[in-house]
C-alpha cells in the first residue's frame, strides 16, 4: 500500500502495481492509471515486494529523489533495475524525461535473520515519515519482536472498536 499524505489530503495505491513497475518494468495497465496521474503530483512511499522479501521505496519530488531501503542492506543490488523502471514509469505517466533523479540510501542496520524484513520496513518507513536523518534502530531479531508488538498495539489503538467487536463475535 502506498501512503501519500500532504496536508490533510491522503492517497492510497496497491503495493502490487508499484511491485510490477519497479520489478518486472510494467507499469502501463490502466487499471490505476487515473490514481497514478492524481500521486505523481505528491511524494509517496512504498513497499515493494521482491521473491519473498520486502523492501521500501520512497519519492521526494521536489528534489528529485528516490530513496531505497532494504533490511539486509543489498540496495545497491536494486539500483540499475529501479532507475532503469522508474525512467520509463515516469515518462509514459507524466510525458517527460526522469533525467535528474538522484537514487539515495541511508545508512542503517542491517537484518540477521530471514523473516523480520516486513517489519523493519516498517521501522524504516517509520523513521523516513518522521524527518529523522539517521535510522538509528537495532535490527536485532528481540528488538523486532518488540517492534512488531507496537505495530500491533498501534493498529488496534487505530481501528474502530466497534469493528473489532463484530470480528471478534462476527
């Protein structure tokens, strides 16, 4: 799901068709093409689904910036594939050429074990919204469970209690 926000005004997109453009380079269906049109006028973060592995994307469009984040650490791995989509994602929805984008990565922890990545995303997506200059989190696998639990408390905290109720006792 990508999560756009400025000011009061909140846009959503499916993870999945950001996972087709920047992985296997299709980002011409029509299907979201309306929405697309509507996000490009905003920054916007993402996950991006990779062979069972989760890494996060994110735009500045003022300053022409794609920030890349993955949990083990391996960005520079991504970064041929994603300026090569991104150039063409941005010319066939905006018209124009994607020269001047700048790929950038943070220096952070890196993953230890082969299943935390979805919520370490998350702690980066969480560090990258907030503004902080430094991800300067463990990634140790205590501190994901940990992590994951205050995901998990701040979902419910979020959601109607009167939703909750009719799942629990349908």
């Amino acid at each position: 799901m990508i999560v756009m926000q400025t000011g009061s005004s909140e846009m959503y997109l499916d993870c999945q068709y950001s996972t087709l453009w920047w992985c296997d380079g299709r980002y011409r269906g029509t299907r979201h093409k309306k929405l697309i049109h509507q996000s490009l006028t905003y920054s916007f973060i993402t996950a991006l689904h990779v062979v069972n592995h989760w890494i996060l994307l994110a735009t500045n469009l003022n300053s022409k910036t794609l920030y890349l984040y993955d949990p083990v650490g391996n960005e520079e791995h991504y970064r041929s594939r994603l300026e090569r989509n991104w150039k063409g994602f941005w010319k066939y929805h905006t018209n124009s050429s994607a020269t001047g984008w700048e790929i950038v990565s943070r220096t952070h922890s890196q993953q230890n074990d082969s299943y935390n990545c979805g919520v370490l995303l998350l702690k980066f997506a969480e560090h990258f919204l907030n503004g902080d200059e430094e991800f300067d989190f463990s990634a140790s696998t205590e501190c994901c469970r940990q992590y994951r639990q205050a995901f998990g408390n701040m979902l419910l905290d979020f959601t109607e209690k009167d939703v909750l109720q009719r799942r629990r006792f349908g």
